[in-house]
C-alpha cells in the first residue's frame, strides 16, 4: 500500500514539474481576429488555446505554400506538421503530422522562450518589402524587381490573437542592402531558427 501511494505521489510530482517546466510565454500581440484563427480547424486541435507557429513559403513554381507548424499546447506537448496549400481550390491540401519524441520537447520550449524573452520576434513589418534605395548620385534611386522570388510568410498565434510577417524575397534585398534589410534579415533569422529546430528534433 505504501508502495503503490510512493508511486503515485511521484507521478503526480513529475506531472506537475512537467507542466510547470513547459508554459505557453506572454507575447506581445500584433492584433487580434474577430474569430479563432484557421490553423486551430485546419489542424484539428483538441487545444483551442495552443500556441500555434507557422513558417510557409510560397513561390509560382510551388503553385501553392509549403508550410511548416509547431504546435505548443497547454499540457507541454509539441505536435509538428507539413502542409502543403494549393492555388487551385479543384486540388486537396495535404496535412502531414510529423512524430516528435517526449525527450525532445524540451529543445523546442527553450527556443520559443529563447525567441520571446529576447524579442527575437519583434520585427518592423513596414519594413519588409521596401523595393527601393537611394542611388550613388544624388536625388537618383534603385529599384530592384524579382520576377520569379519566394513569398516568405511566419505566424505566431493563440486563440484569435496572432502576429505575421510576410516578406517577398528577402535574401535578395538582404545582399542589396536595401533599405529595411535588417529586418528581413531579423525574419529569415527567425524562420531558419525553428526550421533547423525541426530537422535536428
């Protein structure tokens, strides 16, 4: 008897320090829609008030956006999932749940907070597709013009607040030094940081 009240003392003890360990941070939301946010439905999640990070790309050649989605719910749990989104409302979108292992939540929780405590997704979004910088002779300008760029798009979300970026080929305005190029640079940073995330766990 005694035995068996250890066991359960102790499994209630390592349930509570997981869930403690792994808390959905504060953000500071950009806006908020009148409705739950798509992803909750297209998803099917059971936990409404997920915290919910989506990395998409999309381009002509892709004839849709190819995207990525972590999942952070409530009880300290990590999902992961490849969407692939067509132009075309004749053709499916194609959800893929990808396995990540209970040992490995951890690294994803340290990143988000990593991102959150050092504002790492604080980024100036009017500055993310400025096409135009100032020429070397005076009162001239630069525009560059891709035709065949890739549409880079990041959400964060929980219930109807969200944050979202989009930025139309920003390595390439990056390399200009464009104007804004700091924070495209912020974006990419950003993105590439979770998608190395997902390909090590």
């Amino acid at each position: 008897m005694k035995k068996n009240l250890l066991i359960i003392l102790f499994l209630t003890l390592v349930g509570k320090s997981f869930s403690q360990e792994f808390k959905i941070p504060k953000i500071e939301w950009e806006g908020k829609t009148e409705t739950e946010n798509n992803f909750v439905e297209l998803l099917k999640l059971k936990d409404k008030s997920s915290l919910i990070i989506k990395i998409g790309y999309s381009s002509y050649w892709s004839k849709g956006q190819n995207s990525e989605f972590i999942v952070y719910l409530n009880n300290g749990k990590v999902k992961r999932y490849v969407v692939y989104q067509p132009n075309s409302t004749e053709l499916k979108t194609k959800i893929k749940r990808k396995k990540i292992k209970k040992k490995e939540y951890k690294y994803y929780w340290n990143h988000l907070n990593n991102i959150i405590e050092g504002n790492k997704y604080v980024i100036d979004k009017s500055k993310l597709n400025i096409t135009k910088k100032k020429g070397e002779e005076e009162g001239t300008m630069i525009t560059m013009s891709i035709s065949d760029g890739t549409n880079y798009s990041f959400w964060i979300c929980q219930g109807n607040n969200y944050l979202a970026y989009g930025s139309y080929s920003p390595e390439s305005f990056i390399d200009g030094k464009f104007s804004g190029w700091k924070e495209r640079q912020k974006l990419v940073d950003l993105m590439n940081g979770f998608e190395k995330l997902t390909e090590k766990y």
